[in-house]
C-alpha cells in the first residue's frame, strides 16, 4: 500500500493540539491511520502502510505472531496487553517501550496531518494493547516533521518511493558504501517489490526504508523510474552515522518534550534495545 506523503504542516487545524488541550481520551480516526488518546496524551497509532509492533517482533525473531494473538486475546477488557506480553516473559518492559515508540512513531508520519472534514472521534474507546507510554501531541507532530523534512532534503528522487526498488548492478563507482540497513534493503531487492513492501517484509520502519531508498537513489545504488528534472546543487548527506507496565486504569508517564531525531531508535535493533532506551531517554 502507498500513501502520498503530505506536504501539508503537520499542526495546521490542531486536532490532536486541542485534544491534548481537553485531556480527552478515546480513538480519533483519520484516513490514513488511528490515535488512540489517554487524557490528551497519544499512546497508540494504528495505520496500513507502516508495520505495526507485531510484524517488527515477528521479524526480529523476538515473538511467534501464536503469542502475540494470545495476548490480544488475553487482553480482555482492561485492555492490557501489553502488560500480559512482559508479565509472561516474551518481552522486557525496555523492549516493549522501545519497539512500541518505533512503531507508534512510523505509523504517526503517514497518517498526519488529521484533516478534520476526514476524521472521526469515538469517546473511551481504548487499544488492547493498553497504555505502554503515552507521548504528548507536541511532541509527536514535531517529531513527524523533522522526519518529513528529512525526506524533502531527498524530494528529487521521491519516483522511488511507489516503484519496485531495483539496484544498480553493477554498482556505480562512487564513494558511498551502504550502512548495514541499506544492504539489507540491496539484498531484499528483487525488482519486484515497493519500499512499503520491503518494509514489510523486513519488519522495519516504512520511513526509513523510504529514507534509506531515496539516499541509494542519489547515490546510484539504486535504479530511479524518471530522471530527476532538477537536482540540488549538492548532495544530501547519502548516509547517516547510526547513533547509537502501567496499569490501564494508573497514571502513565508522558513524554513532554520532544521526542529526539534518532533515526535507529525509530527502527530499533532488538539485540540493542537497552542501550538504544537509554540513549532515548538521554535526549528527551
């Protein structure tokens, strides 16, 4: 599934700023995803076109999809899923924190901004998960943006992103080597298969994947449907140094501050999550 990337400001009609201002709680709907809200704060997001918690897990190895459904239905409801995911041992409340900001954070950049004549609200209606953290709505909407201006830097290679991810082979002379998420992303390609679609299969971010594409195609690793009729005078910086429960019904921490642009933490390594929390928490 593609979902056009909006070049609309992310807090322009302030749905999820008013929201936060009347601390309501319940699931704002959109078209291209859902938010699920606890006193203002956004604690879930649901969309079609990122992979939610349950595909990273799964593809990290970390937790058989047989699991994940007995927590859904387990979750009964107090909805308090996540909480039953820690308490059997099949994750750490760390690794449950981590995968859940990754995956809330991906599903937030395709489904904003909220159009209000498109949007719907349902009063108390919760997400089984429960509340893992919650994150303010400042906090996630400046996020979202800094993410979307990451992807403008790269706007004349944007054709890759609806298009099977073909590389170049062999591979052009240059002096870009792929960090160890681009090659994966060269070695899952097959000419067949969309960025949203590698995403997916991979269990990763779907806007580091659209990222990580678009830096291989103004590098010439990767193979662009239409010439760029105009490209910047320099080159975007082609690669990117990694940087390294509550109950349902108790208060939950919030994260006020603006959600740090680390782009590894937006798609965490499972075997790094420890480490990836703390240097998270380091920069709130």
């Amino acid at each position: 599934m593609t979902v056009p990337i909006s070049s609309r400001p992310v807090a322009s009609g302030g749905l999820l700023d008013r929201f936060a201002a009347e601390r309501v709680t319940g699931a704002l709907r959109g078209p291209n995803g859902c938010f699920y809200l606890r006193d203002g704060a956004i604690y879930c997001v649901e969309g079609a076109t990122a992979p939610g918690l349950d595909a990273r897990l799964s593809a990290a190895g970390r937790l058989p999809a047989d699991c994940w459904q007995h927590a859904l239905e387990t979750a009964g409801p107090a909805h308090r899923g996540g909480q039953f995911l820690v308490s059997e041992g099949w994750l750490t409340q760390s690794e449950l924190e981590i995968c859940h900001l990754g995956a809330l954070l991906d599903a937030a950049f395709f489904a904003l901004p909220l159009p209000p004549e498109t949007t719907s609200f349902t009063p108390g209606t919760a997400h089984w998960l429960g509340v893992v953290r919650g994150i303010s709505a400042a906090a996630l909407q400046q996020a979202t943006a800094r993410r979307r201006a990451l992807l403008d830097r790269l706007d004349p290679w944007a054709a890759v992103d609806a298009s099977p991810v073909v590389p170049v082979i062999p591979a052009r002379p240059g002096r870009h080597s792929p960090t160890e998420r681009q090659r994966r992303l060269l070695e899952r390609a097959d000419g067949r298969h969309t960025p949203y679609e590698l995403a997916r299969a991979l269990g990763q971010s779907a806007f580091m994947t659209l990222l990580d594409i678009r830096r291989l195609a103004a590098a010439g690793l990767v193979r662009v449907p239409t010439a760029p009729a105009t490209l910047p005078r320099r080159l975007p910086g082609a690669r990117t140094a990694a940087r390294t429960g509550p109950a349902a019904d108790a208060p939950s921490p919030t994260w006020q501050l603006p959600v740090a642009d680390m782009l590894e933490t937006a798609d965490p390594d499972i075997a790094l999550l420890v480490r990836l929390r703390t240097a998270l928490e380091e920069n709130l």
